[in-house]
C-alpha cells in the first residue's frame, strides 16, 4: 500500500521494525564440518516462524536484515547436505554411541533455555538433573555410564525437538505427536525429526521472497561476513571514541576489505532474491564517516544504527539522566549522509524487547509497549511525520520468552493493528515517500554498544587477534603479487571470514559462552587455512587459543621431581618416568578432538640440564603412514624445532631455529628412539633456555610436510626450566 500525506490520521507514529538475522560462519575451514549447530537450529525456531506469524496480521509491515553468511550457511544444509559435529551425533544409533561421544551429548545437548525450552518437556528436564544442573567435567565419564541407550536416544529426539519451534509443533501432526509422546523414542522417530528440519529450512527464504512480493516485508542485508566496517577501514577509529585505548601492534587499514565485504553481500543477494538491495544494516550497528560511503558507492540509500551515534554526532543529550527523551523531535525522523538516508533506532525500546518484556506477562508487555509508543506521538509535533526505529536481533531473544515469544509478539501485532495513532512501516517506503532526511554536518564512528568499538578491540586477546589477522593478511597479499596468475578466492574468502565480528566477541572478558573454545578454534582454523592454500609454512602462534585460560594445557599429573629415563624406546621401568608430567592426548584437546588420533599419551619432564619427551603411539610405529614425521616445536622463550623421521625411521634428526623467518638447521640430533614408544632428550642449552625461563611446546605429526595431527590438540606443554635445587623445593 502506498503511503501519502493525505492517508495520515492526526499524524501517526511510523513504527520501522527491523529484526536482524545473522550467524556467524561456523564450517571448520579444515574438515568442512560445521563446528555449532547454531543455524540449523534458529533456522528451525526462529527464522520462518518470525515472518509466517506477520501473515496472520496484515497490517503490519517490518524489515528483516538477514547476512549473507547466514543465508550461505542455509543453503548448505538444504543444498548441499552439510553437516555439523551435533547433526552427525543425533544421526548416529544411540546403541552405536562410544563413550567419547557420550560425553560430548551430555556436554552439549542441554544447550537450550532450561525454563523456556527444556521445562516443558517432563522427561527432557528428567535427564538434566540426571545428568546434574551443574556440571563437573572430571565427573562427567562415571555420568555417562549411568545413562542407558534409551537414555541417550530421548535425548537426541528431544535436544532437536526442543528446537523446532513451537508454531510447527503444534501445527504439525507427526511433531505434535512426538511431544506427546514424551518418552521411549525410536530411531525412526529420530529420523522424521531431522526430516521434518530439513523442510522447516527449505521453506525459509522462499517464504520471505513472497513475503515481499506482497509489500509486507522488506530485506536488507549486512556485509558479507558481517565484519567491523569502520574498523577493516582504518583500525586507528577505535580511538574516536576512546582515545586512551591501547590499539594491536599494527595497524589495520584496508578499506578494500570494507567495500569487498558490502560488494560481496550485495551481489549475494541479488543472486539469490533477484533484485538489489536498497538498505543496510551495519555489522553491529558500526558506522564512520567512510563507511557511508563506501555503501554510497554501491547504490545504498539507507542505513541504519544507534541513537547514541546520533548523540554523539550532534555532540547533543538526548535523555535525561532517568532515560526519558528530551527532544523527541530530534531522535524520531530521518537524517542524511551525502545520498544515504539514516536511520537511528530507540536503544531503550529495542532493549525492553530483547531483555526486559521477556520477563513480563505477554499481554501486559505488549500493552506497555503501546502505551510507551503512544505517549512518543502524543509528543510530537503534528504538521510532519515521524519514524521511530525498533531494531534489535530477530533470534536469540525468544528463547527467554515463553512460547518462543509468539504470545508477546501477537498482543503486539494486534493491539497495533488496530491503534490508528501508530502505524508499522518498512524503511525504504518511508524514504521514499516521506523524507530522506536532512543533512548531519558529521557521523561519530562508533557501534550500537556504547558508540565505541570497545568490544571488538583494545584488550589483550582482542589486539592479538588483529595482530594475527594481519599478519596473515599481509603473507597472502605478499604471495599473490608474486603469483599473479593463483587462484587464491579460497585463501580470500578464509580471511574475509575471519574479519568477521563475532570472534572478537568471545575475545576479551566482556562475554562468555560454553562455546568460547569453538571460537576461537574458528577464527585461527581461517587464519590457518589462508596458508594452506598458498603452501606456506603455519606460523606456530596460531595452534595456540588467543582465549588466555586455553592457551597452557594442563597434565592429568604434573613434574614432582627430576627424571632420568633411558632413551631406548622402550619402558624400561614404570618409574623412569614417574616423577614427569602425563597428559591423555584424547581429553587434552576438549570434546572436539579427532577420534582417530595417532598418539595416546604424552609424557615429559626434566632433570637440570635436559628436556625429556614420551609419546606413546595407538598404533605401531611400523603402521604410521609413509613419510611420517614428528616435529617438536618450541616457541617460547625461542623457536626451535626438532624434525624426527618416524618412517622410514633413522638415526638422525635435526634442530632447527626460527631466524628472521626462516628455519635454519643448527646441529643433527641423535639422542631419541623410536620403538614401542618414540623417547627424546633435548639439551635446555641447545634451545637457548636459561634457569626460571618459560618453555611452551607441542608436537606435529607430518605426513609428505602436511600436518595430520597436533599434539595436544589445543594449546600447548608449558614448564619452566628448573634450578638444580628443583627437587629439593618440590619436598617442602
């Protein structure tokens, strides 16, 4: 319907929903496995039901932002049948379950609201607390092994059937069905769940697309892996709004990414709904002067973010100390940028959505809502229209709401429906009928959170995470200008992903989630790949977490005390080893370790001269495949490594150092055998490492100099190089 002065009753408030929908890229760049199953499972809770529900109240019109990253991701799965870690353990027979991936289900099975998602299902809450609310890691082994196999088949029903949303549940007669059935799952039950996912997601964007095509809906989009725009520009931006912040060692400036990434999302989009995108919504609301444009360029006519980027545009309050609204006037229209169009959303009402009305009856959240939305267009000036912005993410809100939010949302929708002094409107019609804003001499760069960029940069693991993206950044651009004729996209897309906020997120200790480790693995997993696509060798920093309390691997036993083995390849006695450190290879690298690991068990210890190090094998030497290297890095307090031929076997290996970049041999190296077991005595003087120095160390196993595992998997040994009167403190 189109919008006209003549059709407005007493000036009514324009109401600009926009929910944005994104997922960060979790495919493993590596195996091709998805690492979380997030957009499998808000594809099935919350990403159709939120536009199916707008076709019951007509009136309403809203904006969805969807990022291009999600909407690949979806595709995969409907398309190309991927996969994740979670996917792969619910197919499986929950008779065919070893212990290992018991334990994972156990660890990751109740990731859902416990009140909202895991409650209303009697027996799903039943195997919680058999599990326990709070979990102990070091218990969750002797857990597993009291949960029987029909335990653990109602657990995969019910971990993916707490995630299809209520909507489809209750509309669907085979899901209906398994919800009352609440208990005794079969295979075949688990199968229609995953059936009935597969279709849920297959209806997602057809169903938007004719959304539009009815004039109920608009889409924008986000960059293409939804990166810090203002900060891929120039990271020297942070300090605009925090000029005491302490910035990465170096600096990050590549505007080029910025337009790569909005060029990227916008072909994206055409080629999937056919028809370009009008609008944007900024990665996390993040905007700067350049980054408008940058969308300019592309053809955007609007944008939008934060009214406390307005605020601090203008260099003007607008609310008082209690959160009331001085000047509505100025908050609630339309500005200008050049030919770009801005709109700034109501931080306090969007907020009310995402965090506070959850906690309300639905019908009295609702009616709060109205009534604070018609006291703002009784404030308001009557001889002109006014837009008020709500705009907040479209999916990880509505599991804190009962019934996934659709009470709320319906006393919403239908109390607006019919309240004439305020009416729904999707941006692009405002715009293009009403008013494109008046110009803004200048735009303060900065995001929705706190008009900064404090989240994403400034701390110790945020800077190194830039430092390494960098780095990496500057090797691939290195090698293409030498290689001018090298498909390098997979190596282009790998560092785009990793320009993407949500890692940096997790950075830092801003936020926490039981998937933290998963992040960070992710990022420098893209980081990593950029150099297996260009044949380089991997710079060693980036097998270590950026997340600090991941970085050092504990031993299940710690060093007590000087150790003296015989380098012989056997275990000559169980005490020649005793006083060192153990460390289990399978439980070192948490739940996502590979199953199909070459080594069992580390040991390793010292006596004051010499470093000792014990790997004990799964599988014969003699089976290892050909061309089987170890290499024994150390990286700290200088990087060495030792290259040992494991088979063929041989009699020498070689110390190399790290100098300016390149590994220089420095001696050959005979003290290590390899028979049942592979032993190794490395002098502390050959690695430079003095009395009180920290070592970190770890091993690659190298196939045909490709890396087939790591060791530990996560992280890195950390010890510290001994005095001589080591032994006599460890008795005190």
């Amino acid at each position: 319907m189109s919008i006209s002065f003549a059709m407005m009753i007493d000036s009514p408030l324009y109401i600009a929903f926009l929910w944005q929908m994104h997922q960060p890229f979790y495919k493993d760049p590596i195996s091709g496995i998805y690492r979380l199953p997030w957009v499998r499972l808000h594809g099935t809770k919350d990403y159709l039901d939120m536009v199916e529900i707008l076709t019951e109240f007509p009136h309403i019109k809203q904006t969805f932002n969807f990022t291009p990253s999600l909407l690949e991701q979806i595709i995969d799965y409907t398309e190309y049948h991927a996969v994740d870690r979670h996917l792969e353990l619910t197919i499986k027979k929950a008779s065919d379950l070893d212990i290992d991936e018991k334990i994972f289900i156990l660890e990751n099975f109740f990731l859902a609201n416990w009140e909202n998602m895991i409650k209303p299902f009697p027996r799903y809450y039943e195997l919680l607390i058999k599990r326990g609310l709070y979990l102990v890691k070091s218990d969750i082994e002797r857990i597993a092994r009291y949960f029987n196999t029909g335990d653990f088949l109602d657990l995969q029903v019910l971990f993916n059937l707490c995630w299809i949303d209520p909507l489809f549940r209750n509309k669907d007669n085979e899901l209906k069905a398994l919800v009352e059935k609440q208990r005794n799952y079969t295979e075949e039950d688990k199968n229609l769940i995953i059936s009935k996912q597969l279709s849920i997601l297959k209806k997602i964007i057809p169903e938007y697309k004719d959304m539009v095509k009815r004039g109920q809906v608009e889409i924008s989009f986000s960059p293409f892996y939804h990166p810090i725009l203002p900060l891929l520009c120039d990271s020297n931006n942070a300090k605009t709004a925090m000029p005491s912040i302490k910035l990465p060692t170096k600096r990050f400036s590549h505007p080029e990414d910025a337009k790569k990434q909005v060029k990227l999302g916008i072909e994206y989009f055409e080629t999937l709904f056919g028809y370009k995108p009008v609008g944007m919504w900024p990665s996390e609301g993040s905007v700067s002067e350049e980054v408008i444009s940058i969308v300019e360029n592309e053809g955007m006519e609007w944008i939008a973010t934060d009214e406390d980027i307005l605020s601090n545009s203008l260099n003007r309050r607008l609310r008082d100390y209690s959160g009331n609204i001085i000047e509505p006037e100025i908050l609630y229209k339309t500005y200008r940028l050049g030919n770009v169009s801005l709109i700034f959303r109501d931080h306090q009402i969007s907020d009310l959505i995402g965090f506070v009305y959850q906690k309300w009856e639905p019908k009295k959240a609702a009616d709060d809502l109205i009534q604070r939305l018609l006291s703002i267009q009784s404030s308001l000036t009557k001889d002109k229209p006014h837009i008020l912005s709500v705009i907040l993410d479209g999916e990880n809100a509505w599991e804190y709401y009962r019934n996934d939010g659709h009470d709320f949302l319906k006393y919403l929708y239908e109390g607006i429906s019919k309240e004439e002094r305020i009416k729904t409107v999707r941006i692009y019609d405002y715009i293009r009928e009403f008013d494109k804003g008046e110009q803004l001499e200048r735009l303060h760069a900065g995001s929705w959170i706190n008009a900064n960029f404090g989240i994403w940069i400034g701390q110790e693991e945020d800077n190194r995470a830039w430092d390494y993206l960098s780095e990496t950044r500057n090797d691939l651009e290195v090698f293409e200008k030498l290689n001018p004729d090298r498909d390098l996209s997979n190596a282009w897309k790998a560092i785009y992903i990793a320009e993407g906020s949500d890692w940096n997120w997790w950075y830092g200790d801003e936020h926490s989630t039981d998937n933290q480790a998963d992040f960070d693995d992710l990022f420098r997993l893209n980081l990593i790949k950029v150099y297996k696509e260009i044949e380089k060798e991997i710079p060693q920093h980036l097998f270590v977490p950026i997340i600090k309390e991941e970085r050092g691997i504990s031993p299940m036993i710690t060093i007590r005390g000087f150790i003296e083995p015989i380098i012989d390849g056997i275990v000559t006695s169980y005490y020649e080893w005793y006083q060192g450190a153990y460390m289990d290879v399978r439980k070192s690298g948490g739940s996502m370790h590979r199953s199909e690991s070459l080594i069992s068990y580390i040991y390793y210890g010292f006596n004051k001269d010499n470093f000792f190090l014990r790997l004990d094998p799964t599988i014969p030497f003699s089976d290892f495949p050909d061309n089987t290297k170890f290499s024994i890095y150390v990286f700290k307090p200088i990087e060495f490594k030792t290259v040992i031929p494991i088979k063929p076997t041989s009699k020498k290996a070689a110390l190399y150092e790290n100098i300016k970049g390149t590994w220089i041999k420095i001696k050959d190296v005979t003290d290590f055998a390899i028979h049942e077991i592979f032993e190794i005595k490395i002098p502390f003087s050959d690695l430079k490492a003095k009395e009180k120095d920290e070592m970190n160390i770890f091993v690659c196993i190298d196939k045909n100099s490709s890396e087939v595992e790591r060791c530990p998997f996560r992280g890195f040994i950390s010890l510290t190089v001994p005095p001589p009167e080591f032994e006599a403190m460890m008795w005190y």
